[in-house]
C-alpha cells in the first residue's frame, strides 16, 4: 500500500499525523498527478497564511468556497477563522492537504517568505491549483523549480502582484508602444522599505515562545533559531533565514512594469551598494544596479534601485516646486526623447515631465487605450483554474521576475558585481555568491 492511500484509509489520528514528512521536504513524498480544470461549481479553497495579508488574500476569494484554513499561529489567524467559521482548522499545511486532498481545488499561501516553496511545490504536485504571495519563492533555485513543476502539472497559477492587474502598467505598455519618451534607457525605481528593522545586528536571543504559537511550524524549513518576537510577524522580512529584505517585499511589485513593459528578462551583471548588514541581516538600505543587455527589439537598459529612503538624483526636467514622489516610493524612465514620472511603484498615475511636454503628448499623441481592463487581480486567477485564460501573474511569467528581484540580493549579500549565467543558474565571476542560489532544508 503506497503512501498516500496508507494515510486515506487509516485513523486521521496520530498514526496518520506520524505518517506525514517528518524531514520537511513534503513536496518529495507526494505521488505527482495533474490539475484538474474546474466546472459547473464553485472552487474548493483552502489557505495557508491567514494572518495579516493572508486575511485579505482570503477574502479576496471568497466568492469561492473556502474550506481549510491553515496557521501556526492560533492567534494570527483568530480573524480568519472567525469570518470563515465553516472551514477546517489546521496548523501544518502538510496534514491540511494530506488529510482533505479530495476536497481541495486550490490554495492560497500568504506566509513567510521561507515556506513558499514548501507549500507550493507540496500543493503543485498534488494537482492544486496556487496562488501564492510575492516574492514567489525565497531563492533563486527554487523560482526555477516551482515554475517548471506548474508547467509539468498543469496547474493555474498566479503570484500576488496587484499592479499586475491594475491600468498603469497597461498604459505603459501602450506609451511605450508608441515610443512616447523614445527608446527607454534607464529606469529607477526607489523605495521607503525597509519598514522593519534591518541593518548590522545579531541574532536576538531566545524569548518564552507564546503559547498561540507552533514555533517548529512557524521555523519551517528554516535553520533552528531561538525564538524571539524581534524574528516574528512582519519583522521576518529583515532576516535572511525568513525573508528577502526590501527587494523582497516591495521589488516584485515596483519591477513588474518594466520588467513586463521592456521585456527585460535576465540581466547579464548586478551589482549593489550597500548599508550596514550581517550574516544574518538584511542592510539598513541599497542602492541595486542591474544591466540587461540590447534585444532585436530595444537596447541595452540600466534598472537602478534604492530602498532604505535612498532616491536618484533629482531629474533636470522636474520643475522647481514638485518633489519626487514619497511614502512608499516611485519610477522615473529615462528614454532618448523625454522622462516619465510615476507616483508610486504599482506604475500608477504615470506622466511625463515636465508639465508643458506631458501637456503636448495628452494632446497630440496619445494613443488609444487598446487593453481591456483586468476582472480583478484574484479573479484571474479563479477563472484560470476554471479553463480561462492563464492569470497575468502566471508562473510562466512571475518565476522569471522573482528570479531577476532576487539576483539583486546575490549582489547586496556578497558586495560583488554579479555576472550571470541565467541558463545554468551561475555566477560566473564569484563562486562564493553561488551559495545564496539555492538552501539546505531544515528537518521538521
């Protein structure tokens, strides 16, 4: 009897829970089989990660059925388990998916940076359908990994990058189209996180673990570490173990445009200036310099990024009185004709400066609006597991942008320019770099 039909047919007990992966890497011992398209019904859904964002991500599907809802944290998830009283409660995703496998369409999964892949590539396997919060996966590796076990599986996928969904970006597309500051050359993109602490700072020591809380669950596949509240909700995102620093939280969504506008795939180097850091701590702030190469379709641009409150030098072509955008960052694309300006990292209300030129191109060039508006950035992705068409987020397309977001940490993390060979997952120039590539597994 395999595996899987030992845990269907005995006691759902302890003699099944004992049953479940013990070494943490559940996405191995689960048979393979493909996704299921979705008709005639609403979805089956249950979500991993319920606190915090995974609230919303909750609701955001909740014209569907939602059937489990899991968290290590009794307390985190107490609104979601409220709102949704009807559904399964469980604090390891691995027992929610093994137990309710025939019930389940697809999963949401909003946790920590460090268990997306675990949970995703756990439910991929399974045939479930998956959304899951940017940064797709917590390395580069695993980006690679994920998306190809989507494709092999057939499964709708979609990662949690709202702009994606949103007009900006489309207008950008058409701007750019008609080349309204001519051939882009350079963008920067900047941003006010980190909002959590990072810096240069050692592990805090160990803290009475509350009793809400399933530590080892919470710790993942991540190294064994004290428990502190300092390494906990939201301030994850400033430790290595757990998080990808600023690039992590915020470089999905402020890259998106022109990573998708500009068709910038891999760069060839990345190079990073940087703040005060540890081994085990993100920097106070960076500044990001990525270089893709020249395509049968544009030449080469420059992507620069700066978090931590730093900003690009102010563009001779702002008029005196108007600031560069704050609160949580902003875009300037230079092109060979003119600059664009955009008020926030989602690519929303984009202009060109200054005034008078942004005036002439509203007037005598703008092209028509050719996109259809989204259905809505979680509504793709239902209607992808029900036969449409893919969500825009797909893996296809965010697995190459989580891997292009993350190369920028090889550089921040080893204070080396970055040569990379996108192909075979390489840095070419400096082995030490290859290290943050990929991660070892903690047995859980």
């Amino acid at each position: 009897m395999n595996r899987r039909k030992f845990i269907k047919t005995a006691s759902l007990g302890a003699i099944a829970y004992a049953a479940l992966p013990s070494i943490g890497l559940a996405w191995e011992d689960i048979p393979a089989r493909a996704g299921k398209v979705i008709t005639g019904r609403k979805l089956n859904i249950a979500c991993i990660g319920v606190g915090g964002k995974g609230l919303s991500d909750v609701r955001g599907v909740s014209s569907e059925n939602i059937v489990a809802l899991c968290d290590v944290d009794l307390n985190k998830g107490k609104g979601a388990f409220e709102a949704f009283s009807g559904a399964k409660r469980y604090k390891d995703f691995r027992r929610m998916l093994i137990e309710m496998d025939d019930q389940i369409d697809a999963v949401t999964i909003s946790t920590p940076d460090h268990m997306h892949f675990p949970a995703a590539m756990m439910a991929v396997k399974m045939g479930k359908h998956v959304f899951v919060q940017k940064p797709m996966t917590h390395t580069i590796e695993e980006a690679r990994a994920l998306t190809e076990a989507a494709r092999k599986h057939q499964v709708a996928t979609h990662m949690g990058i709202q702009g994606h969904s949103m007009d900006g970006i489309r207008r950008m597309r058409e701007w750019n189209a008609v080349q309204a500051i001519g051939e882009v050359e350079e963008v920067h993109i900047w941003t006010n996180r980190p909002i959590w602490p990072q810096g240069d700072r050692p592990l805090a020591p160990a803290q009475p673990v509350p009793e809400s809380l399933d530590y080892n669950l919470w710790q993942g596949v991540a190294p064994e570490r004290p428990y502190n509240r300092a390494h906990g909700h939201f301030a994850w995102r400033g430790w290595w173990d757990y998080g990808c620093g600023a690039l992590g939280d915020i470089g999905c969504h402020a890259m998106d445009s022109a990573f998708d506008v500009l068709k910038l795939g891999n760069p060839t180097s990345v190079e990073a200036e940087c703040g005060p850091q540890s081994q085990w701590s993100a920097p106070a702030w960076s500044i990001v310099t990525y270089q893709f190469p020249a395509t049968a379709d544009r030449g080469p641009v420059k992507l620069v990024w700066y978090d931590g409150n730093r900003t690009p030098p102010r563009p001779k072509e702002l008029e005196e009185g108007r600031n560069l955008p704050g609160s949580i960052g902003g875009q300037l694309w230079y092109g060979t004709e003119g600059t664009i300006m955009v008020s926030d990292v989602y690519c929303r209300s984009a202009r060109i400066i200054p005034q008078e030129k942004w005036v002439d191109f509203a007037k005598n060039r703008m092209p028509e609006k050719t996109e259809q508006p989204s259905i809505g950035h979680m509504q793709e992705w239902i209607e992808a597991c029900r036969g449409g068409a893919p969500a825009g987020a797909n893996f296809d397309y965010s697995g190459p942008l989580t891997e292009m977001v993350l190369l920028g940490n090889l550089a921040v993390r080893t204070g080396k320019r970055i040569e990379w060979d996108a192909k075979n997952m390489v840095c070419t120039n400096e082995p030490e770099a290859n290290k943050f590539v990929r991660k070892t597994y903690r047995k859980y």
